[in-house]
C-alpha cells in the first residue's frame, strides 16, 4: 500500500491545450479518493499520469514516497480497471485472471492462489471455468477487477469501470468495489462523471474543471459546503437552484431583489458580511423549498411533476427564473396553477455573482 502525492503536476498537449492546471493534492495511504468533472475536465489525465500512460510536463508524482515521474508504467506498483473489460474471449475466467501473473514470471502454486483468493472476494468461485460470453456485463466487470486483484498492487486505478453496466448492474458493482476497499485497505483512484458513484463511494472527492481543481473535501462536506458556483451546480440530483440579484433588508428579514423585477422573501438566514453590498447568487438546494407559508414564502407556478416513487420533484416558475422543488409524494395543485413556496432560511447558500466563490 502507499500514498500518492501531486505536486504542481501540469499536462499540456502538443496543440497546446492545456489539460491539468498545476494539480497540488495527496491520496492518503488506504484511502478511496474520487476524481469527478465533466468530461474533458482533466480526471482520467490524472490518473493515467499515475498509471504512467501520460507524460507530465511540470511538478512531480509520487508514489508511496518515490518520484515516478520517469519511472516505466510496469515498475510503479500499480493496476488498472478501464472503462471496457477487455476480457480475452477465448480464455476462461480463471485463465483472464492467471494471464497477467504468468507473464511476470509467478509460478504456478502462486498464481493459483490469488487466483482464488481473488475468485472467492468477487464471488467468481463457480465461474471460473466460463467464458467471458456466458457471463452478465457485471460478472465481466467482476472478472476486470479481479484481474486487477491478483496483481496485488500498492494502487488501485479505476477508470469509469461502470460506465458500460446498466442502472441495476452499476449499483451492484459499486456495492462490490466499496466492499472490495473496505477489505483490502488498499489505496484506489476512482475516475468517474458520475456524481451519484463520487458520493457514494470516495471517503474524499476531487472535483475538477476545466484542468482546475475546484475543490477537496468529503461528500457531505462538497454538498453542505459547496466552495463555488461550479461545484454547488456539479454535485447534487436535481441540481442547486440559482438566484441573482441584490440582498435588501426588510422589516421581515431580507429579500432577493432580481433584475427582472421580482422578489424572494429569505427570512432571516446567516447572511455573510458584506453580502448585502453586492450582486450575488443565492443557492437553495430542491430539498429546502418546501410547499406551504412561512416568513419566507413566494408564490410559483407549477410547470412540471415528476414522481419517482418515495419522492416528487417539482417544477416550478417565479417570474422568469425555474426552480425545482423535492418534497415526498403529496397532493399538488395542478400544472399552471400557483402554489405557496417557503424556504428554508437557514439552508441558503451566497456566491459572489462575478466570481462565483463563496462568501
């Protein structure tokens, strides 16, 4: 096992395009740490810096406390899980998983015991002897791990391995990865756009954009504490909802005023020093609109309603602005009618308009 360590690591392609901005963080040794963005924003870059596969033009990498910079991708210590499995077709499961031992030389006692070892961890024990055609996209995933598993790596590299599975298939592997962390204590990258596997799997997420790291923290941190626009928007399903304007005092507390003329009562909430003094944008997460009245209620209409079983999501208008509200399933006005909206005052989020940061 080992940590990694960036360090002002920067990428830039031949065309000039810059693809990691100076990247400064550290995978401690036995953690699962998440790298997540929109596509192009950098996180595969990363990871196949670690993996040796991308060449890096600024800072150092290290692993487990030694540079590898110029170190070949085979001496690292490393295994990775790519997006397809890659499974040989004409080998058997135990032959997928034996392969790459054999070839560095392991002898035979050894391979057949992290072979099964790895078998017995992923619940591949009855399929060893099957081909890579009779087996479900996730056992093949399994399958992909596995051949990871064996070479008993100080680093885990995981590259969008569920993008390929179904809705049902990528909850069971994530439960198998999760599960395949906790036992083995081993440090794992994980590279996904998936915010739904960032949260529920990284004990701590990178979010990245555009090259730029945006922000380091645990799920619950990013999603309570979100440090910018970008990453208030990126992490959360429905997204956060958005309000420009300028904050007013009222005699009821304060007041979104927008540019378009209307208003949302904010009640009382924690309003950042100076906030009041400048244009900003408020962020209110689906879940804290809420129908009913209170000292800070606005009227919407209804656009839309989504059920999804233990849940609703409402869309909503106020004046020009779309909001989505969350609320559990419940009788509703229907569509084009107004319903009474309250926020809740102490959930509210300020950004600075102009550079998106948090106040």
């Amino acid at each position: 096992m080992a940590n990694v360590r960036f360090e002002g690591v920067r990428k830039v392609y031949d065309n000039g395009q810059v693809a990691v901005h100076g990247a400064s963080f550290e995978i401690a040794d036995g953690e699962l740490m998440v790298l997540v963005g929109p596509s192009g924003c950098g996180k595969s870059t990363l990871l196949r810096m670690v993996a040796g596969l991308e060449e890096i033009n600024a800072g150092t990498l290290s692993i487990g406390g030694r540079v590898v910079n110029d170190v070949a991708p085979k001496d690292r210590d490393i295994a990775m899980v790519f997006q397809n499995y890659a499974l040989y077709p004409h080998m058997t499961v135990a032959e997928n998983l034996a392969f790459g031992l054999k070839l560095r030389g392991h002898d035979r006692q050894e391979v057949a015991r992290r072979v099964q070892a790895a078998a017995d961890m992923l619940g591949l024990a009855d399929m060893l002897g099957k081909l890579p055609r009779a087996m479900s996209g996730g056992q093949r995933q399994r399958v992909a791990l596995g051949r990871a598993l064996v070479r008993e790596p100080a680093v885990f590299l995981l590259d969008e391995p569920l993008s390929n599975l179904d809705a049902k298939l990528r909850h069971s592997v994530r439960t198998d990865i999760a599960q395949l962390h906790r036992k083995l204590g081993t440090t794992m990258i994980y590279v996904t756009h998936d915010q739904i596997e960032a949260m529920t799997l990284g004990q701590r997420i990178v979010v990245l954009n555009e090259g730029v790291i945006q922000q380091i923290d645990t799920p619950m941190a990013l999603y309570e504490r979100p440090a910018n626009l970008f990453v208030a928007g990126f992490l959360g399903s429905p997204a956060m909802n958005t309000l420009q304007g300028r904050l007013r005092e009222t005699a009821a507390g304060f007041e979104l005023a927008m540019a378009d003329g209307w208003r949302v009562p904010l009640g009382r909430p924690a309003v950042p020093p100076g906030a009041a003094a400048r244009e900003v944008v408020v962020g209110i997460r689906p879940e804290h609109l809420q129908p009913g009245r209170g000292e800070a209620a606005f009227e919407a209409t209804i656009e839309g309603i989504e059920p999804v079983g233990n849940e609703m999501f409402v869309n909503l208008r106020h004046g020009a602005q779309p909001l989505v509200m969350r609320v559990p399933p419940q009788a509703l006005p229907g569509l084009g009618e107004g319903v009474e909206v309250a926020v809740a005052s102490a959930a509210l989020h300020f950004f600075d308009a102009e550079t998106g940061s948090r106040l």
